[in-house]
C-alpha cells in the first residue's frame, strides 16, 4: 500500500505542476497580449495627438497676404450690410430669417465682388 500510496502522490505532484506550468504560460500569454494591446492603444494615441497638432497648426504669417485677407474681410461685410439693409427697405415686413437666407444665397458673389475689391491695382 505503501507504493501505491507513493505513486499517487507522485501523480499528483505532475498534475499540480503541469496545472502551475499551464497557468505560467497563460499568464505569460496573458501579459503579451496586455502589452500589444498598450501598444495598439499608445499607436493611435500618437496618431491622433500628430492628427490635432497637425491641424490645429499656425499657419505662416505672410504679412501680404494677412493684408489681404482683412481687406476681403471688411469688403465682404461691407457688402452683405448693405445688401442686408438694400433688403430691409425693399421688404420692410419680410422677416429676418428670410433676409439671412437672400444673403446666404448670395454668399457667393457678394464674397467674388469683395476679392475684386481687394485686387492689387495693375500699375
């Protein structure tokens, strides 16, 4: 009995130390796929930090065309306030939202009319 008693300790000596050996390695596995995942994780943060900054860089400052850009400003707002108020006498009941929407469609050339405006003078 003393044999068979040994024997049976021994086989479960192997089964707790395959168990401990399988539990190792899915640990070990375990812990690769935290890591790759970290890294995926990390990865796209990158990306998407690079994606922001891109974006939300200055862009150069060119003093001409700075210059430019005001002047096509100012002339647009000049232009959509005076046909916004050309509107108001022409319908004084038309309501407001409706004069918006007259402008927005007139958005376009209102803002060509501006940059002609602004045109460097051929000398």
């Amino acid at each position: 009995m003393g044999d068979r008693q040994q024997m049976l300790e021994q086989e479960a000596l192997r089964n707790v130390r395959s168990l401990v050996e399988r539990l190792d390695r899915a640990d070990r596995e375990g812990r690769k796929r935290d890591f790759r995942a970290i890294g995926a994780i990390a990865l796209v943060a990158a990306v998407l930090i690079g994606a922001i900054a891109f974006a939300m860089r200055k862009p150069a400052y060119d003093p001409d065309e700075q210059r430019q850009r005001g002047c096509e400003l100012d002339a647009f707002n000049a232009r959509a306030a005076a046909f916004e108020r050309g509107m108001r006498e022409a319908n004084p009941d038309m309501p407001y939202r409706d004069i918006q929407k007259q402008l927005e469609r007139e958005r376009a050339s209102l803002v060509v009319a501006a940059r002609t405006d602004c045109q460097p003078k051929a000398r």
